[in-house]
C-alpha cells in the first residue's frame, strides 16, 4: 500500500492553554487512499502515545508494518478503496510535528525542554488547521485510542459539526490520579539518565538508559498480570538451570530486557516527557458542570469501545461518556470486548475490533 507523508508548516500563530505561542508549527502526517471531489470521504485516526503518524503500511529500512496495519488498506475495515484516511502526528511527539527535537527559530537549536507544554486540546487545534489546509471541512468519522481517544473526545466537543461519526477506544474523560502517579515515575526514569543533560542530548548520545527503564515499566501496565503469568510465567529460559544470580534468568526478565533494548532509537525521550503531561493535563469537565454540557450541540453516532481487564482506563469510566452523550440525545454504543491484552489490546490483538469497526463506518 502506497503511504503519503507530508508536513505542513504554518505560519500563523497557534496559541496554546498554557499561554505561549507556537510560531511557525508543523504537523507531519500520513495518507492512505485518495480524497474525492466532495472531499467526504475522509477518517481520521489519531495515534496513541508511543506510536506515530505511522498507522500502517511499511515504513523504513526495516520494512516495519504501521501500528494499525491490520486495520488501515484496501479491503480491512479503513478501506482504502473507499476512504482517505488521514493520521496526524501530535504537537510535542517524535514523528515530524513540532516538539522538542524541533528547531526554535530564535536559536537555531532544538527546543529541548524550552518546548511549551502543548496539551490535547492543542493537538486538536493543529488538526483542525491541517484538516482546513486539506479542504475537509467535515469527516466521514474520527477514530483514536488511549492518547488518540482523548484527542477524539476533544474533537467532539471542539468540533463536532465537522464529524459525521466517531469511535473511542480505552479512554476516560479525564485522567486519573494513578495514571498521573505512573507518568510521574515514569518522567523520573528518563531525567535520571546522565545522558538527558536536561534536555539538551540532541547534540550527544541519547538518554537510552533512561527510555528504556520507561519502556519496562509501560509493558508492566500496558499487559494485566493474567497475561504475564499465562505468556512466562515462572518458566526459566530454555536450557537454564537456576544461576542463583541477579542476572536475567527466567522468561518474564528476557522479556523486559528485550523492551527496554528495543526502546532505543523508536521514540524521542523528551517527546514522552511532554506527551504524559498532556495526558496529566486532560480533564473534560474542568471548568463545565457536567461532561453533558462539553459536548454541546454533537449529535453524531458515536462507537465507545473499552476491554474488560483494562484497568487503566476501564469500562465504568467509559460509561460516563455514555450516559453524557445519551443525555443530549447522541446516538451511542458502548462495547466492551475480552482480550488478555488489556489497555494495549487495540494496537496487538484487534481481531475483535476490526468487525466493530468496518460495520460502524460502513453503516
């Protein structure tokens, strides 16, 4: 399948929550599929935290398949065929949009950590620029799990005219304290590495130790304790006796050790930094007296999709957008599917989503 990549520089400012301006900003993105003539025939999909515009066909030296590619190209679910999907990569991520590995135009040096915080809404007011620059002025559907879920949730309530449906996958309306806690050690792991130098390693090695200690603890709570204990167990590595040392000896240490090696070089450390405190920052309600009142005037189908086990962002919390937009009358459904995936189920095991999906934007 033939990817279109492109980015876009604009020069008009874009004013953040946080009160600075961005100017000039960028937003990179990719195409799948051609827009018609109406220009309604377009989705977009919005990626998760540790991902990227990326969302499917082969990308690089490696040929490494998007994180959707199971669900995104001629005949899947995201018919290409029939569709232009269109995948935007978030203000402050690594995938060519500006963030902190871009250039300040005042010093000619990356941003390192003088990047303003761009938080969810702001990534939704960059995409309402590019989808403008694009012509789109109303989207046949709007899909985004985990981090692309908050951004979904944003453009309902931002820009609701201008989606004709949208699918929500593993997000809440709000963070909670506890993920709050694990972006907060998190951000510790990656600052504690010699190699961040505050920021600025643009110039020298990167903080690889640091990002690959991240890297671990995300797949201790992007995976429940179910699915370890039915994939490792307590099971040795092949042909190993027990060393009685602190070296990786079973299974689940291997494992790890694998995540964390492969971390390196697959994402900017200080883009995680700023992408988990946008997460921080994400709270529908603030300054509403009810998730009701955020929504406004969207009436426009809308496909919530959570999995049993997630315990980061469960179903209940689900269901508060539910009844939210049952309230003002919006056509909802909420499905929550059973996969030993837990919160990561929507990018590794999608084949109880895949159905949900093809019929949701086919109807």
């Amino acid at each position: 399948m033939i990817v279109h990549t492109e980015t876009v520089v604009f020069d008009e400012p874009l004013h953040l929550e946080c009160g600075r301006d961005l100017q000039p900003f960028e937003i990179a993105y990719a195409r799948y599929g051609e827009l018609n003539a109406a220009g309604d025939n377009a989705i977009l999909v919005l990626h998760g935290l540790t991902t990227d515009q990326h969302a499917a066909g082969q990308s690089g030296p490696e040929g490494r398949p998007g994180w959707w590619d199971t669900v995104i190209g001629p005949g899947k679910a995201m018919d290409t065929d029939r569709w232009c999907v269109i995948c935007p990569n978030a203000l402050g991520s690594y995938g060519g949009s500006s963030g902190p590995a871009s250039l300040d135009p005042s010093t000619g040096r990356p941003y390192g950590m003088r990047f303003p915080i761009a938080t969810i809404a702001d990534s939704v007011a960059s995409q309402a620029r590019l989808a403008d620059h694009l012509g789109i002025r109303r989207f046949h559907a709007i899909t985004g799990g985990c981090f692309g879920g908050f951004q979904a949730l944003e453009w309902m309530a931002r820009h609701g005219d201008r989606l004709g449906r949208a699918v929500v996958i593993t997000a809440t309306p709000r963070t909670s304290a506890h993920n709050l806690a694990l972006w907060a050690v998190l951000r510790d792991a990656i600052r504690s590495d010699p190699n961040w130098r505050g920021g600025d390693y643009y110039d020298g090695p990167p903080p690889d130790a640091g990002l690959g200690l991240t890297a671990k603890f995300g797949a201790l709570f992007w995976m429940n304790r179910a699915t370890y204990e039915q994939k490792f167990g307590l099971k040795h590595l092949a042909g190993k006796a027990p060393a009685y040392s602190f070296e990786p000896e079973f299974e689940a240490e291997a494992f790890l050790e694998n995540v964390g090696r492969n971390a390196a070089g697959r994402m900017d450390a200080n883009s995680l930094l700023y992408l988990t405190r946008a997460v921080d920052y994400f709270d529908m309600t603030r300054g509403h007296e009810s998730l009701s009142d955020v929504f406004g005037d969207y009436r426009s189908p809308t496909l919530l999709v959570s999995y049993a086990n997630d315990w980061r962002y469960p179903a209940e919390e689900m269901a508060e957008i539910a009844d939210a937009l049952e309230a003002i009358g919006a056509p909802v459904r909420q499905v929550a599917l059973d996969s030993p995936g837990g919160h990561g189920s929507f990018l590794y095991d999608t084949a109880g989503l895949t159905p949900l999906l093809g019929d949701f934007l086919a109807a």
